[in-house]
C-alpha cells in the first residue's frame, strides 16, 4: 500500500487550514442577501477564469445576472455554461469507481442534472423578456432534446452499485483494528427509483405556453406530461390557455421565488460521540513497537436538513404563497409549478451512499497509510525528540481528517421553486401587482407590472422575481 509521507501531510494540513469561506463567497453572499443581484454577480465573476470558469460559479454568476434583468449578459453566461456542461455530463451520470481514493472537490464539477435541464428554461425566458421569441422557442427544444438523450441514460447509471477495492480497504481496516462493520452501519439508505430527477415540470409548464403563444408545437402534450409529473393534478391555468374563448386573451404570470436549499456536509466519526458529546478516539494502535497517538476515522457525505418524515426543513420566514392583484382588484394566487428544493433532495438522496462509500475507502486507506508512515517517523526520531515528533504526527493525522470533506457543490442561487397562474382578459392594456407572503402570510415582497398588453386568442407570459 502506498504511504503518505509525513511532510507531505503536514502541507495539505497547512494548505487547507486556509481554504474556508472565501472572501469572494463572502461578499456575494452579502450583496445577494440586500438584494443587490448585479452587485453579487459582479464579485463571482470577477474571481474566476473567464476563459473556462467553474460550471458551478457560472451558474451562479447566469442566473443573478437573470435576476437583476441584465438578460442579454445572462443569456451568454447560460450559453457558454450549457456548452461547458453538455461537454461534461458524462462525468456527472458515470463518475469512474477508480475515483474513490479521490475527493470528490478536486475534480471539476460537471453540474447536477435538474441544473442540465433548467439552465435551458431559464434561458428561454431571458430572451423572451427580451423580445426575442424565436430563440426562447429554441432554449425550449433544446430542454426537449435533452430529455430525450440525456435523462434514459442518466436513470440507466445512477442506481448502479459503487465498485470499491476491498482487498486494499481490508487492509487498510487491519491496520487500525477497524471494525468495518461497525462503520458501514452509519450508510446512508439506499437510493431508489423515485429519487431520479427525471423530468422538469416547470420547463413543460414554460413550453406549453411558448407554444401556445406561438400556436405551433405540441402543447397539449406538455400539458399532459407537466400534469403526469405533478401525479395527475389538473393544470387549471394552462387549460385555460388552451382553450382561451373567442375574443379573448390571456394574462399568465410565472414567479421564480425564494432561496434555494442548500446542501450540506454530513459527518460520521469512527468511533463516534460518547454520550456527553466527549469525541471517542481510536486507542491502542500500534505498528510494531511503536504506538500511535490517539486519533479517530472521519467519512463525509451530502446531505439536506430535513424532518423525520422527510420533509425539508425551511426558514419559517421562507416564501410559501404568491397573490397578483390587477388594476381592477380582481386577484388569484399562483399554483405551484415546481419545487427545485425537491430536485436538490433528490439529488442528494441519489449520491449520498455513494459518495459515503467512497469517503469510507478513501479516509480509512489514507489514515492508514498516515499512521504507517507517522510509525516510520517516530522510529527514526530520537528518543529525546521524540514528544515533538508525535505533536507533527497528531498535526498529520488531522490532516486527513481535514482534507476529507463532502462534495455540496450547486448553483447556490437558483430559486426555490416556481409558480404560476392567471387570467383570462378581453384585449387591452393592463397593470398588475404580484405580492409574495411568507408562511405566517407577512408580506416579504411585491413587485408591480405597467403596460402588460393583452392580445385575442394569445397569453401574454410576465415574469416575476422574488428571491427571499
């Protein structure tokens, strides 16, 4: 087995001792809090290669851009990172098993695949709030092409079972008197076939109505699959697009609301918390006639805060309904058209096992390796020198532990979810205000809309932003 050196663990501990929170995920963090969207783009795009940024901090500098109303920056910031992430899918659907004595964040990140999807319906509205209907419609049939191409792959390769070198992590386990047992205990469940992302409801939701607009396409059959997707509900709005009576037009709101949930870092130690919440750690290993200093096993793995029953858990300030108001006091709250927090689960949910597993092989065998060479270096040190020698090793040890972190990596600014509704209108020109409650139905947010022209037989689609 090969051994780490202890120099060589003592700089990945001194390197990443000053890899936390950047100053730059610091500031954006700030300004996208009071709102200032340009503001938190700006600082994310200048800290990243222009020429082939981070599919991650792409994403996040596209859609700020998206809701600041800069459209034009955003449709090329989307462009280019759809290109980046068609390139890199196949890494995303198949990661290679002989990756698990990695971490997950050295390589590049290749995207979640709901971020494949919606990148394109997110698109299509930039260039519809634009004027440029003809290339929404085309951001439209790309989403369509890549359902077809991109999602009967993904589901074939992501139940499959992670290949991992168990004769080396065996060995590795001997080493330290790991039961590996025990460890394997604290594996995250087992996905299933309900927690593939398989298709996005909003992006149906999008191209019934563009192609409504556009009396051309199949929306009835996005009609169909958006309902399939929402398990059968009855889509009252886009009926009512489908049919828009004679004489008549349609004013339909689509809302992109809230802050997406975020993942996190789960973390198992072996042996675990005692019951006082003491760390307990490993004792009693040894590597001939020299004994280690105490330490103990860290595996990481992505998870998101959820209930007992599964449900996520959100900030009790969160957005939970959506009311637009026309000029005449006539009002309606929008449906949900989409909860891309429940993409963010499913994902989770989807990579959880796997990148636990990996974390399983590629911390045991590193630790191992650590304290067979933490061994050499003991031996070799003077009796004398010997108490500073075992200070470095303890540095080196941690060290492991330090460099063993879950990959959460996601577009951190996508909304929480997408709503969506509205109203049947004889022609004319309208005014409306959409007003954004949270779940104790305090208002957190309005936005108003002058000079919405209503037109026969058509809907007219108004986009609405809302990210608190």
């Amino acid at each position: 087995m090969k051994k780490l050196s202890l120099l060589s663990l003592l700089f990945v501990f001194f390197f990443l001792a000053g890899c936390a929170s950047t100053k730059v995920d610091l500031e954006a963090e700030k300004y996208f809090s009071e709102g200032n969207y340009s503001a938190s783009a700006s600082v994310i795009q200048k800290s990243i290669n222009k020429k082939n940024p981070p599919i991650d901090k792409a994403l996040d500098v596209a859609i700020l851009n998206h809701y600041s109303k800069n459209y034009l920056q955003s449709s090329k910031d989307f462009n280019k990172t759809d290109r980046q992430m068609e390139d890199a899918y196949t890494k995303s659907i198949s990661k290679s098993t002989g990756a698990a004595s990695l971490n997950e964040n050295i390589s590049d990140y290749t995207g979640n695949v709901y971020e494949y999807l919606l990148i394109n319906a997110f698109n299509s509205l930039n260039y519809y709030n634009m004027g440029e209907f003809d290339e929404a419609l085309v951001e439209i049939r790309k989403i369509e092409n890549k359902q077809k191409e991109y999602i009967s792959k993904y589901g074939e390769l992501a139940l499959q079972d992670l290949d991992v070198d168990t004769e080396t992590l065996t060995e590795s386990a001997k080493t330290m008197n790991v039961n590996m047992r025990e460890v394997y205990r604290q594996t995250p469940r087992k996905p299933t076939e309900d927690d593939i992302y398989k298709d996005s409801a909003f992006a149906h939701y999008l191209a019934a109505l563009m192609y409504i607009k556009d009396k051309s396409g199949t929306p009835e059959l996005h009609v169909r699959e958006y309902e399939a997707i929402n398990r059968g509900i009855k889509c009252a709005s886009l009926r009512d697009d489908l049919k828009i009576p004679s004489g008549m037009g349609r004013l339909d709101f689509v809302s992109l609301a809230g802050k997406i949930i975020r993942r996190k870092e789960g973390t198992v130690y072996f042996p675990s918390f005692a019951a006082n919440g003491t760390p307990i750690f490993l004792t009693s290993v040894t590597i001939g006639d020299i004994t280690i200093p105490a330490f103990r096993l860290k595996y990481v793995y992505p998870y998101v805060e959820a209930d007992k029953n599964g449900n996520l858990v959100k900030p009790s300030d969160s957005i939970s309904s959506i009311k637009v108001t026309l000029f005449d006091g006539s009002n309606a709250r929008l449906n949900l058209i989409e909860w891309f927090d429940e993409a963010v689960q499913k994902d989770v949910a989807l990579r959880a096992r796997k990148d636990f597993i990996r974390s399983i092989f590629r911390s045991t065998t590193k630790k191992a390796a650590a304290v067979t060479s933490a061994a050499v270096a003991i031996r070799a040190t003077p009796e004398k020198f010997r108490s500073i020698t075992e200070i470095a090793v303890t540095k080196a040890l941690d060290a492991v532990d330090l460099a063993e972190t879950a990959d959460i990596r996601q577009c951190r600014y996508f909304p929480s979810f997408a709503a969506g509704g509205g109203f049947t209108l004889k022609p004319g020109v309208y005014s409306a205000k959409v007003e954004y409650f949270d779940t104790n139905e305090n208002l957190v947010g309005t936005e108003t809309f002058e000079n919405l022209e209503v037109t026969a037989g058509r809907p007219t689609i108004v986009e609405s932003i809302c990210i608190k």
